[in-house]
C-alpha cells in the first residue's frame, strides 16, 4: 500500500516545506518502518469497482445565496456530464504532493487528469482550485503547473488558499493559477526553493550484520557518481541537480505572475509570506474568501462570454 509513499521519501529532490516534515517525522519513520496501520485505498480506486455507484457531485454551501448552489467539489473519479450546466468545479489539493496517489490522497497524475477532464467539458464554466500544502515530491509538479496553464486558455482558474499554506511545490502549482488569493492573515505561501534529503544506510546493515559490496562495470565511472560523492561528503554533483531544478522553479513562478511582482523583496530564496507581505511583493492577487472569489469568478466567466461574442 506504501511502495509509492516510501520510494518517494527516499529518493528525488523535494520541494516541501521543512517544519511540515519535522512535524511528520514519527508518521514518515514508523510508516518507512511498515508500522502503520493499513489505510483505505483512494476513492477513486474503489470506484473502479462497477458494483458502487459513484457518489453525485456535492454542492459547495456558500454564505452568499446569489451563488450557493452553483460551485461543486470535483473529484477524479466524475464524470464531467454529471455537472450542471455552466458549473464551476472546485478542485482540493491538499496535503503533501507526490506525482503518483498513495495512501489514501490523490497524486499530482490525478489532479492534471481533473484539471484537464473540467478543462475540455463545456458544461464547466471556471475551475476554482483550493489549495492547502506544503508542497511534495518535485516529480510531477512542472507537468501539473503546465495543465493548469493550459485550462487558463479554456476558462478560468482561480486559487484559493482558505486558512492554510501554498509552500514550496504548492506554490509552484498555485502561481499557475490565473488569479491567486489567501482567505486569512495568517495564510502563507512562498518556500520557493528545494532540498533533498539523502539516507547512508551503511552503518545501519553493518549493525545489522549484513555487508553491502557494491560493484560496478570498469565503463560506469559516471553511474551513481552524485549518489556516490554526497555519502562521502562532497554535495557538488547534488547541488548542481538542484539549482537547475530551483531555476525552473523560479523562472515558472516569474513567467506566471509576471508583472504583478513588485518591489526589492527577493521572494526566491525560500522564505515564507503571510497575506500581507505577499500582496506587496506580487505573489498572490489580494486576500478574498470563498464566497468573494466566486464572485470573482463569475466576472471573469462574463468577461470571456462577452470577449467571445
């Protein structure tokens, strides 16, 4: 149930931020352990099985009533025929980002299927994506910032951060986002930079008994030479791979919300922003709540309908 979760944490570059995963650090061990027990697999998967029904969309209850009844949580596993017509779709991401599902959450693979399925469906009026993470596995967040580049060229997409974060590999997704807003002060967003953490487990199967003999072909000189060099100390090779990998980061984030950053702030050196700090420097468009976004929303919806006209 865990192979993807645990061959996620040990390998690649990270694109997270660091006291989420202190804070996890007992869950991620015991789970690395095999000592958690064993969760449901995602929705999506049991409703494969053509024996269940799959659930309608559930209404998104909003306090304004000139709009309760038109935003609908999306899932991967709608159909989009199953909206109403000229709905929008609210689509959660949320949680630590790996590139494939596991253990009960939705990969980055699974969020670009639903971005691009409410895309394509002309019954979808706008995509409002609720964002709530601390970022993840730097493996499939380009290709997901890219699908929602592309939806942009269909309809709107909005990102919301309701009481929460956008950090680092949520960022990057949620600078995509055509418009971009925090509902609280106290939101963040930023972490725009990566890690990645790497395990020496020699002296663990030494103490275990066991002698590891790694032998390579006389022509691989070049085979897992960063591997290699970084558990002997030198992180030259490493470094190399991510600063090509924070360049890309960085140039997506300034190509996405282009001239709307502003100011001397640096905002790419891994810092974290609350609302208001974020609003002078160009990060996020300004701070709504749910039901002003919508509201946001329907302006940008009238605004295509009329341009298309």
């Amino acid at each position: 149930m865990y192979n993807k979760t645990i061959s996620s944490i040990y390998k690649g570059a990270w694109l997270i931020d660091k006291s989420w995963v202190d804070a996890h650090s007992p869950l991620i061990l015991k789970t690395i352990k095999g000592e958690v027990a064993e969760w449901g697999m995602p929705e999506e998967k049991l409703y494969h099985d053509e024996n269940l029904e799959v659930p309608a969309p559930q209404k998104v209850h909003l306090a304004v009533a000139e709009y309760d009844g038109e935003v609908y949580k999306a899932r991967p596993y709608h159909a989009a025929d199953k909206f109403p017509y000229n709905s929008i779709v609210m689509i959660d991401i949320t949680g630590p980002i790996l590139k494939y599902g596991d253990m009960c959450s939705y990969g980055s693979i699974d969020h670009i299927d639903c971005i691009n399925k409410f895309a394509n469906a002309k019954n979808i009026s706008g995509i409002i994506l609720n964002i709530d993470s601390p970022g993840g596995q730097a493996a499939g967040t380009a290709s997901l910032a890219d699908s929602i580049r592309k939806a942009i060229t269909q309809k709107p997409v909005i990102g919301i951060v309701q009481d929460g974060i956008a950090a680092s590999a949520a960022m990057w997704v949620a600078a995509a986002c055509q418009e971009l807003y925090v509902s609280e002060d106290t939101d963040e967003v930023g972490s725009i930079g990566a890690y990645t953490t790497m395990y020496d487990l020699r002296g663990w199967f030494e103490a275990q008994g066991v002698k590891v003999h790694e032998v390579y072909a006389p022509q691989s000189v070049d085979k897992n030479r960063d591997y290699r060099d970084a558990l002997e100390g030198n992180y030259q090779l490493v470094e190399n791979d991510l600063k090509f990998l924070v360049e890309d980061f960085i140039g997506d984030v300034k190509a996405f919300r282009g001239q709307r950053l502003k100011g001397k702030e640096n905002p790419f050196t891994g810092k974290m922003y609350k609302a208001d700090e974020a609003v002078k420097i160009g990060l996020i468009d300004g701070k709504k709540n749910l039901e002003q976004v919508v509201k946001r929303m329907k302006t940008l919806i009238s605004l295509r309908t009329n341009k298309a006209a």
